[in-house]
C-alpha cells in the first residue's frame, strides 16, 4: 500500500509540474508578446500613422496567447483524462482483489 501512496504522491507532483511549467511558460509569452507588439505600435506612430498594421499581429498573436492561456490554465479536458483513468485503475484493481 505504501508504495501505491508513494506513485500516487509522485504522479501528483509531476502533474503540479506540468501545470507549473506551463503556467511559467504562458507569462513569458505574454511579456514577450505585450513588449513586440508595444514595439510594432510605437513603429507604426513613429513612421507616420498610415494604414495601422500592427493590429494583423496583435490580433493574430493574440488569438494564439489565449489558447495558451486556456492550456495553462483551464485544461479540462486532461482533468478529465486522469479522472478517468484513476476510476479504471480503481474497477481493475478492484477486479484484481476479487479475483485473486
């Protein structure tokens, strides 16, 4: 039993992790992104104000931000996938117990 404790403390802790690494990676695209795109703008006032470009990236990159965001931090789908896969250990276990 100790040892079944100890891969589910290990199990959680790699997923703490991910979510953390993740997470991580999300600020720094954000930082980076809010700092080009600044840049783009500030371009775009500096040369003249014509037809206002920047808006392509920004709303491009922007679109691709948010999927990271909602990877980093709303993945329901993988809760999900673990949910179930903790119930089919748990009916295969239990299987194994009566069986044996």
């Amino acid at each position: 039993m100790d040892e079944i404790q100890q891969t589910m403390e290990a199990d959680a802790r790699a997923r703490a992790r991910r979510i953390a690494e993740a997470r991580y990676g999300f600020r720094w695209h954000a930082l980076i992104y809010t700092f080009v795109n600044a840049g783009l703008v500030a371009i775009w006032f500096l040369t003249g104000q014509g037809f206002p470009w920047p808006i392509f990236p920004i709303v491009f990159w922007g679109i691709g931000l948010a999927s990271h965001y909602m990877s980093a931090y709303h993945s329901h789908g993988r809760d999900w996938v673990e949910r179930e896969t903790e119930k089919i250990l748990r009916q295969e276990t239990k299987k194994q117990v009566s069986g044996s």
